[in-house]
C-alpha cells in the first residue's frame, strides 16, 4: 500500500451561478487549460471548481482530466491560491497528455499569476 499526500483540498465551487461569477474575472490561458480568477475581496478561504467541455471527450476522458486537475490542486497548487478568490480551471484534451509534475508546475504557476516567460 503507498502514502497519500495528506494535503487538505480547498473548498469547492458547486453551484451554476458561482462558476458564472468568477468568469467577469481575469483569465490566464495555457497550454494545458484555462484558468478564471475573480477576486471576491474578502478574507476567506480560497475556493476553486472544475470543468471540461463536452468537446473534449466522452464522460470517461472529461472525468480523467478533472481527476487529475483535483489532484495537482489538492498535492501542490492548493498552497499557491491567494486568499479571498475564486478560481475555475477549464481543462483542455493536452491535460492527458502532459506529466503531472509538469501539470502540477504550470497549474501553480498559472495561481501565482506569473506571466509566461
């Protein structure tokens, strides 16, 4: 049996109208998916919500690729989100395709907000 990282998730976007807010937010797109930021102006927790489009694939792919963007947020970018914002990763076909260190890299990277080289 392995170790699970122990990485505790952040709190999740659940509802239509929460995911339709954070899209009046700014928007870093990548190679790999695209990310919405809105920055709430409070103090709470960062929270953050997944989404593949129907033209990526069938169930079984699009579940693959926000299982995979679960995991690089709960293991390694969870730390990277700033307090009081929204976030919504739209994942792309290429999230498959790519390492999940390389995932994981460019997922915190795109949190931090840094521009690309």
């Amino acid at each position: 049996m392995t170790a699970r990282p122990t990485g505790k998730p952040p709190a999740r976007l659940r509802k239509r109208a929460e995911f339709l807010a954070v899209r009046r937010g700014e928007k870093r797109r990548g190679p790999l998916f695209l990310l919405e930021v809105l920055d709430r102006g409070d103090g709470a927790p960062p929270r953050v919500g997944f989404t593949v489009t129907k033209k990526v694939g069938n169930a079984v792919t699009r579940n693959r690729i926000r299982r995979r963007l679960r995991e690089a947020v709960r293991t390694r970018a969870g730390g990277d989100m700033a307090a009081g914002s929204d976030y919504v990763i739209v994942g792309r076909r290429e999230v498959l395709d790519a390492t999940f260190d390389d995932l994981a890299r460019e997922l915190s990277r795109r949190m931090r907000g840094a521009r690309q080289r």
